[in-house]
C-alpha cells in the first residue's frame, strides 16, 4: 500500500511538473515577426531624443523630436503611431496640404505650415506646439518641413485674398440651401449635414466626412472666412473639393447656411450630445467605439519595434502572459469563420465584451480580456461593436488555445504572489509577433491529455482505496492515503474552478467600480452635468480606470524596450495630478501625445493613437470628468529611459512598484 501511495503521488506530480514545463516553454517564439517596410512605417528609437544625430541643425531635432513618431523620420507620413491615427498624418514630402491659403494644387505659404505647427488642427490628433516651443524653434521646424517637400520653389506662393463677407440675409442662407443640394454636398455630408460618412482618400487611407453641423471640430477653423478658404482651395488629397469656380457671393451663401444649421458646442446652454458615438446607425456607433477603444491595443499584431500591423487589424496574436493564471494569445477578433468570430453571434459577442462568456459558455480570464472593467460598457454599445466586427475584412489567424501551469505551481504561484483566492499575477506580459498556430503539435490538447491523466491516477488511486481501507478502515495509512486523495482532488478542483464565474459578472463589475467618483452636479448647468455624465462613463468603458486606476492616481509600472513608464497621477490635485493643466492641455495629451512640458508620450503605455479616433465631444467629455476627479497628492515617479535592466518583453505590473526595471 505504502509503494502504490508514493507512486500515484510521483505520477501526480509528474503530470503536474509537464504541464507547467508546456506552459513555460510552449509558446517561448512567434509564429512570424513582422517587419513593416521602412517606406511604409519606420521603426523609432525611445525617446525620439535619442535619434538625433550629434550637431543636427536645431530645425532637424525639433522635428526628430516631436515629429517622427507620426510624421516619420523623412517626412512621408509613416511614423511609428501611424497605423492607428486619424486621420493619418501628412505626407510632407509629396502630399498636399489641406489647410492652406493658396490655390487648389498648389503648395501652402510659409505662414500656413507655421500656423499649423503653432496651433494644430481643431479635433485631430495633429497638436499645436505654441506653448511648448519657442517661437525661434517654431520658425526653425517650420524651416525644416518646407525644405522636405519635394514641390518647393524659390517663390513664396501667393494666398487668396478673402473678400469682404456680404452681410447674410433669410435670402443668402436659402441660396446656400439650394446650392448645397445642387452640388452634391449631401452626397458625403447628408441631408442632416451631419457627415460620418467613411471613404478613402487619394491615399487610399479611410477619412470620415465632416459633421458640418459642428464647427468646433473644423479643423481649419470655424470662423467665417476660414469656412469660406476650404470652400475655394478644398481639402486634397481627400474627396472635398474646391469650389473656388463658385461666384464669392454662393461660397458666402453656402458658409450662411453652413452658419445657419450650428449645434451647440458640448456643454454649452442648448447642446445636446449627438456625436458619433451616439450614431443611430449601429456599424458606424460600433466602428467608432471600437477604434477610439483599446481593442486594438491587444488584439492586433505589432512588430518589434511597436508598430501595428494594420492589414492584420483585430485579428489577434499578441501573446500575453499572466503567471500564475497562464499564457493566453489575443483572439482574432475577424468575422473568419475558421479562426475568428465568424459563427459567434452578435449577442454572444456582446456577451463576452461585458461578461466574459464565450459562445460555448466558457468564462475568459479577466488577466487577458478584462471584463470587469468593459462590463461597463452598455448593452447597446456592446452590440453595436458586435455588429462592426462583422463587418470587418475576415483574416484567417488560427490563434492556439491558453496554456495553464500545473495545478501546484498555479496555488503556490498564487500563496507567494498573496492573492489566493483570484490568483492576481504580479506582471503581465505583452510579447510582439503573431503566436498563432499554423500546424504541429496541439500543446493546449497535450495538456488537456495530461489534467485528463491525473484524473486517471486520482482514479485508480480511489480503486485501490477502495480495495484496501475495509481490511483497515481506520489505520494510519488509510487515513493518510484519504488525506491525500482528497488534497490531490481539492488542488484539481480548486485549480480548475474559475471563482470570479461563480458571481455574477454584475456584481463583479461593481465591486470593481465602487470607488469609482461621481459626476458632482453642484452649480452646472444640465448640459455641462450631461457631459461630465459622458466622460465618467467614457472613464470607465475605455479602460482608462484601468490603467490609472478607479481614482485616477496611476502610478503603475510598465518596463520593457521604451524604459520605464508610470502611468500617470491624472486627478485634480495642482502638484500630483493635472490640476495646473489647461483643458487644451489635457486633451493634447489624449490624443495626441504630448505632456504638458511637450515630452512625447509613448504610444502603448498612453495609447493616444487610438484615442486620437476620439469625437471633440467625447474628448471635452473625458476632460470634464477629470477635473472632478478628486485630488490625490500621489507622486508618480519620473520617466527613466530605456537601461540595461528593463524587461526584454514590455511587462505591466499589477500593483504599485516604484523600483525602476525589470524587478
């Protein structure tokens, strides 16, 4: 009896040790790395600082340093963070500029670009860099730009002289209704003016109509004259065109009547919310959401270097490892019917989003797709990024099933990390390349082999007691060979039985959110309180709680081949926080990038590639709610440029670590 004990035990721990060496060891190397085409997107060191050649003119870094990352190192609009902006960033060598004074097809002034440069463009991710640079080093990358392109000529262009505005009359607006329907506009803008919709421009990059109901986001400007500039020089290479073959009197009519059918701006006294995440049509609200989110951030592909694979977008990949949860590889999210969510329905798509369901039942681990915090997403947004999906280009991306540790690394993994009951790995980790499987060995079925053969041994353990213990119910071994079936079976049973599904997700979702601050209402107006209402429920659905923390006091450590990142104090508080920070400040940093003291921000720690797809609306939103945030006098720790203890796959920890590295 004695031998049969110690060998179902060895047995047991055998199997066990197997499992956790296929975890470990299993998916060690991607399938492919991919490598973009220089000339398409261009790998950046970090910080951009760093790239500068040593005695560059002052123009070239300015450039090399708050440029490159979208414009890339040449200037042909294939940065780093390009793949996911929008719209896409110029092309300054052979693109033209749309924001300009001079005639369609010719190129802009020197003024113009300066303007651009000193002032950005209104909702886009193009920031204006007034406050943060001097005017000398203004002029110097201004210099430095128009010298890239490969149209310059020795004589200056010369602008369009904007006439005198007539002043606009019942009648001028009705002649700019009538000429609004005869030439098309309504084609791109709709009836409503209310744009949204998608085409590719002469790039072949995807742009969205204007809205043209509201000026706050007209990015040359709303004020009368500079609608009446776009009306003459059009917006090339996109499919706005110039209308300067129209009399002055029409352009000033179609700009009364564009002036004629204005929105209040978000918080102002009359407006209403109507942006496109509130876009009646569900694909367009789904394609919004989901690209403005933070989907693509884990399930698209990215190169060493950090780039997005966009052909590849949603598609799945990444590999991402949570000790002592597993190593799970992001889903293909495409409507593939062999390796994507081509056979899911939208209802069990929406159900995995905020409940972490699959369609088979199964519930996903909340270290890889963290539900709790998308629970907050509603049921109708849920459904209608459900819906986008299945609108997307299927990619055929056989991503491999997670791999578990066995079930005595995972509880001990558990005791040492203190988080017994829901196993909180200290670390997770983002590797790039695609992991998906193309053949070979199924190591997830070799490991279901393997759990399926220490049930085997517990088993015929079971038959032996069985056997035995009516000789000697009551001996010492008896007893100690039923202490060990059942610790052996607690350990599977434990390991296997995913607690956070034994509550409702509901329930869950709430308790994570509970010290999540509310709008205070006191003194606002209803249109500024509905807002602020936008941004906590943005604050929360965007995950931005879940990098900041329900509080918004950050602090939390990434460390990989950019350095060392803390993840941003983002509260009230004047010292710790972004108190002291402008409105144009903070929603530069959104979706732009770019801090308060004109720093770069890294593009994955600060995913303000993504954000830049964020509306003008929800973008003012999430900077109302902000400034509600409580002020936490919590300091977040500096930048520390990439070392030579900085982790070799880019690792997040779960909790606070202020030690700078891989430790």
């Amino acid at each position: 009896m004695r031998w049969s004990v110690a060998a179902a035990a060895a047995a047991f721990l055998a199997l066990d040790l197997g499992r956790s060496l296929i975890a470990h060891f299993g998916y060690r190397a991607p399938a492919e790395m991919w490598q973009p085409d220089a000339a398409r997107y261009a790998d950046i060191t970090w910080p951009p600082s760093s790239a500068v050649p040593a005695g560059a003119p002052r123009g070239q870094r300015v450039y090399l340093e708050n440029c490159a990352i979208c414009h890339g190192p040449d200037g042909r609009g294939n940065g780093a963070a390009a793949p996911s902006l929008s719209p896409r960033p110029r092309d300054l060598v052979h693109g033209a500029f749309k924001y300009k004074s001079t005639p369609e097809g010719e190129p802009p002034t020197i003024a113009d670009v300066r303007e651009v440069v000193a002032h950005g463009l209104a909702a886009s991710a193009m920031p204006g860099f007034s406050d943060v640079l001097g005017s000398a080093e203004i002029d110097a990358v201004v210099a430095y730009v128009d010298g890239l392109r490969d149209d310059r000529s020795e004589i200056e262009p010369t602008p369009i002289v904007v006439p005198p505005r007539p002043t606009p009359t019942p009648a001028s607006v009705a002649a700019g209704a009538r000429l609004y329907r005869e030439q098309g506009c309504a084609s791109c803008h709709g009836d409503d003016l209310r744009g949204g919709d998608v085409t590719t421009d002469a790039t072949g990059h995807p742009v969205t109509s204007r809205d043209l109901t509201a000026p706050w986001t007209f990015r040359g400007g709303a004020r009368p004259a500079d609608v009446y500039l776009r009306l003459t020089t059009g917006l090339a290479p996109s499919a706005m065109p110039a209308y300067a073959s129209l009399p002055p009197q029409a352009r000033w009519d179609l700009v009364a009547f564009l002036e004629s059918r204005a929105r209040a701006a978000p918080g102002m006294p009359g407006a209403v919310l109507a942006g496109p995440g509130q876009a009646a049509d569900p694909v367009a609200r789904g394609r919004y959401l989901t690209r403005a989110g933070m989907c693509g951030l884990c399930h698209t592909e990215v190169s060493r270097g950090g780039i997005y694979r966009d052909e590849r977008y949603l598609a799945g990949g990444i590999r991402i490892g949570a000790h002592p949860q597993g190593v799970f590889v992001s889903r293909n999210l495409t409507p593939d019917p062999a390796t994507g969510l081509g056979h899911w329905s939208e209802d069990e798509i929406a159900r995995a989003i905020r409940s972490g369901r699959t369609a088979d039942g199964r519930l996903l681990n909340v270290w890889s797709m963290p539900w709790i915090f998308l629970h907050n997403i509603s049921q109708p947004d849920a459904l209608a990024i459900a819906r986008y999906l299945k609108t997307l280009p299927p990619v055929k991306n056989p991503v491999p099933r997670p791999l578990h540790y066995g079930a005595v690394e995972t509880l001990l993994g558990r005791f040492v990390d203190g988080d017994v009951l829901l196993g909180r790995p200290r670390v997770i980790t983002y590797a790039a390349g695609n992991y998906a499987s193309s053949g070979g060995i199924d190591l997830a079925r070799v490991q279901d082999s393997l759990v399926a053969a220490q049930a085997a041994v517990i088993g015929l353990w079971t038959m032996l007691l069985v056997m035995t213990l009516p000789m000697r119910p009551w001996g010492p071994l008896g007893r100690r060979s039923l202490s060990g079936l059942f610790g052996c079976s607690a350990v599977l049973v434990a390991y296997s039985t995913p607690l956070l599904g034994l509550f409702p997700a509901d329930m869950m979702a709430a308790e994570a959110m509970r010290k999540l601050p509310p709008v205070v209402s006191g003194g606002l107006t209803p249109e500024r309180v509905a807002l602020a209402e936008r941004g906590r429920y943005l604050f929360a659905s965007a995950s931005c709680a879940f990098c900041h923390g329900v509080d918004g006091s950050g602090g939390l450590k990434l460390s990989g081949p950019p350095g060392t990142i803390y993840t941003a104090n983002i509260t009230s508080d004047r010292m710790a926080g972004i108190g002291g920070w402008s409105d144009a400040a903070i929603a530069r940093a959104i979706r732009s990038g770019v801090a308060k003291n004109g720093q770069p921000l890294y593009w994955q720690a600060m995913p303000w590639d993504h954000f830049s797809n964020f509306s003008e609306e929800d973008v003012r939103a999430l900077v109302a709610y902000l400034r509600m945030l409580p002020p936490v006098a919590a300091r977040v720790p500096d930048y520390r440029p990439p070392s030579p203890d900085d982790c070799v796959v880019y690792t997040a920890w779960t909790r606070p670590n202020t030690a700078p590295g891989c430790r």
